[in-house]
C-alpha cells in the first residue's frame, strides 16, 4: 500500500513542480542568514583577512581617515562603506537594519544611497526598500521563514496530538482497555495531585521565576503532572500486580469522542485571540494555541481509520497471538493511518499561514516580523505599491503550493472509483 500511494503521487506532473518549489521555501527560509546578510562572507581590510558572516563576535581594527585606529565588532562595523580591497558577499547584501539604504525606494528605476551614489546592479535593492530603508527581499527572506516554521511547527504539534488520541480512541474503543478497578481511581488521584503540585504548589514554592515566559510553566507543570502520576501509578502497580484484581473496560473512546465534539464547537479563531489576550500576544503563544485547539479534526480523521482497522482479519490475529496491543498499534496500525493523515496536515499548514497572516496584519500577533505583520506596516503609506505586493503574493502562492499538495495526496491516497 505503501509503494502505491506514493507512485501514485510522485507520478502526477505538478507534484515534481510544486514539491520542488516548497523545498527551495524551507530551505531559504532556513538559511536567510546565509542568503542575506549586511556581513560580507570573506573580506579583506587594510592587509587583514575577515569572516564577518561567520564570525560576527570578531574583533576589527578600523582605521578611518584622519582618525586614530579603534577596535570594534564585526557585527558592528559598517561593511558596505568601508574601503575593502577583496570581498565577497551573501546573495542578498543587506540585513533587517538599514544603514546606507535610502528610505521607499521603488524596485524599477534608479537607486541611490542616503550619500546620493548611484547602486550599481550588486547592491542594488530589487525588490524595493520600505520607510525605514530596509530592503524588502531580506525582509520577505526572514518573514519567510517565520510564516512557514509557524505553519510547520503548529501542525506537526496538532499532528502528533491529534494521532495518538484518535488511534487510542479508534483501536481500543470502550471494551478494549481493561484496567484493575484500582488503577482507574489510582489515575484520577495521581492526576488531580500531579495538577495541585505542578500548577498550584509548585507556583508558590517557585515565585522567583516570574521571568519565565508562560508557556515555560505550562511545560514545567505539564512534566510535574506526568513525573507524579507515574511515580504513583508504578508504587501501586509493584504493590498489587501480584493480587489478582478485576478488569473492567474503560470507556476510553465515549470520553476522547466527547473532548472532540466539545472542541469542535469552540471558534478556534476567538478561542485563539482570547488566550492569546490574556497569556501573551507573540509568535510562540500562536503556535501553541493552535496545536493545543487544532487536533480536533485530526483526530476525527485517525479514529475513524482506527475503528476501520481495529476488526480487520490480520488485527485480529495478532490480538489471539498475544501480542501487546503497543506492538499491534505501532507495527499494524499506525503504518496504515499514517498516510491519510498526511493530506489534513497539509491544508492545516496553509490554513496556519493564512490565520497568522491576518493576525500579524491586525497587530494581535505582536512583533512577528512575518508576511503578515509586512501586509500591516505598508499601510502607513499607500503609495509604496510594492510593499503589499510581494508579501501578499509570498503568501498567495505559499498557501496555493500547500493546498495543490494536500490536493495531490488525497487523490493519491483516495481508493479508486472514489470522489
């Protein structure tokens, strides 16, 4: 099945475009530091050899005209002026920080610094310069990769929430995780401790690390609420294996179906605008709200793979051999969800791009320096028509490649004769 699906869709023609195309995003988005940079790569002044670009904690003798010599750091020093008798430089010359770039210049005509020289066509600004005088495709280059890591980030969270507990509720359903009676009160009395010690005794014991962003307690009280609950489960697990206890079936797939259904009638859009008015207003709060309240459909999609595989003749045959339900979940099961699961995330990520978009241009994501918050900083002058452009169409043709590959995989995925 493996090899189908994905010959399936390695053979149709705009795949090889289109996947080609978002793999060139990732990786200028990761390497824009590389790509653009105001730190020319290797340089050579006044007889000395630099690496400004790798090495921007260096040390540089400057030695202006009529000056006395100073020291000053390579990520301080102002390359673009400096008398260099051999440089090399990134693709893109300039940085996030304008220095000698002349404010809203336009990409077509010419170019001249703040000193009135003429840009020749190596720092030449092609895609324009926006108020301040920053260049616009080293801005877009980092917005890049911030709008796409968000994307990425928030759906592979939701991703791996959303698959574990729709294959836990689709596989065991209500009849096939038995427990010992005492495990079940044991679980709730280990939750409920693990809860008061981690979010509410260990914020008092804990006061000095008011400096820690939020979600560092969150994670922090998350890991005391599994560090207890372990600790107890495994004390009363070595007391009463050896008794023999009676088993009764928990309703683990009534519960997780009814925390989707209640999840699935929350706006997830106000839910993310309120918490992220009362938790913090950055880009890390947007990513952990929308993997925390965007699973939901996700786990719809794998419970109902996993209530489709769980009576299958060869699931069933590994039950009557004995093998571990683990073992039948990792090595039968999620193998085969595994590729369904691939064409929701797909449109999640494009979905992601769109809503940060809209929150960095409203300004409700604060200091994002993504496409979006570029969309809302050209409104402060109409008239620089490059400024919304080349953002919004990033963001058009990101969001279009996205959904064009979800596309491709749910036609290659989809059983023949199916719409």
């Amino acid at each position: 099945m493996k090899a189908d699906w994905w010959q399936k869709f390695r053979a149709q023609r705009r795949v090889r475009f289109i996947w080609k195309m978002l793999l060139a995003l990732i990786i200028i988005s990761v390497l824009a530091d590389l790509i653009s940079n105001d730190r020319p790569i290797r340089c050579s002044y006044h007889g000395k050899v630099y690496y400004p670009l790798f090495q921007p904690g260096s040390m540089v003798e400057m030695k202006p005209q009529g000056g006395e010599p100073y020291l000053l750091k390579a990520a301080q020093a102002p390359w673009s002026t400096m008398d260099l008798s051999a440089s090399l430089w990134p693709i893109v010359p300039y940085g996030t920080t304008a220095r000698i770039n002349h404010r809203n210049i336009s990409p077509f005509g010419e170019q001249r610094t703040r000193d009135g020289k003429i840009l020749g066509p190596r720092f030449r600004h092609w895609l324009g310069t926006d108020q301040a005088g920053n260049d616009l495709l080293a801005l877009m280059l980092r917005g890049g990769r911030i709008s796409v890591g968000i994307g990425l980030l928030a759906m592979l969270l939701a991703g791996s929430i959303g698959f574990l507990i729709g294959s836990f509720a689709g596989y065991f359903g209500d009849d096939r995780l038995l427990l010992p009676r005492f495990m079940g009160w044991t679980l709730i009395s280990a939750l409920l401790l693990g809860i008061w010690y981690g979010f509410v005794r260990r914020s008092v014991l804990f006061e000095d690390s008011e400096g820690l962003a939020w979600w560092g307690h969150f994670l922090g009280g998350m890991l005391w609420v599994a560090g207890v609950t372990a600790l107890i489960l495994t004390f009363f697990f070595l007391i009463w294996r050896r008794g023999k206890q009676t088993k009764k079936a928990i309703k683990i797939d009534f519960v997780l179906s009814r925390v989707i259904e209640v999840l699935d009638s929350l706006p997830q859009l106000l839910l993310i605008i309120t918490m992220g008015a009362i938790l913090s207003r950055d880009i890390w709060t947007f990513v952990a709200l929308v993997g925390l309240t965007g699973w939901s459909g996700v786990a719809r999609l794998v419970r109902g793979e996993s209530l489709r595989l769980r009576n299958a003749d060869y699931i069933t045959a590994a039950r009557i051999s004995g093998l571990p339900s683990h073992r039948i979940l990792f090595r039968q099961v999620w193998p085969q969800v595994l590729p369904p699961l691939l064409v929701p995330l797909a449109f999640g990520i494009g979905s992601v791009i769109v809503a940060e978009s809209a929150l960095s241009f409203l300004n409700i994501i604060e200091n994002s320096h993504s496409w979006g918050a570029m969309l809302s900083s050209s409104l402060q002058n109409r008239d620089l028509w490059w400024l919304p452009v080349f953002p919004g169409l990033a963001i058009f043709f990101t969001v279009l490649a996205v959904n064009v590959l979800g596309e491709s995989l749910r036609k290659a995925i989809a059983p023949a004769g199916t719409n």
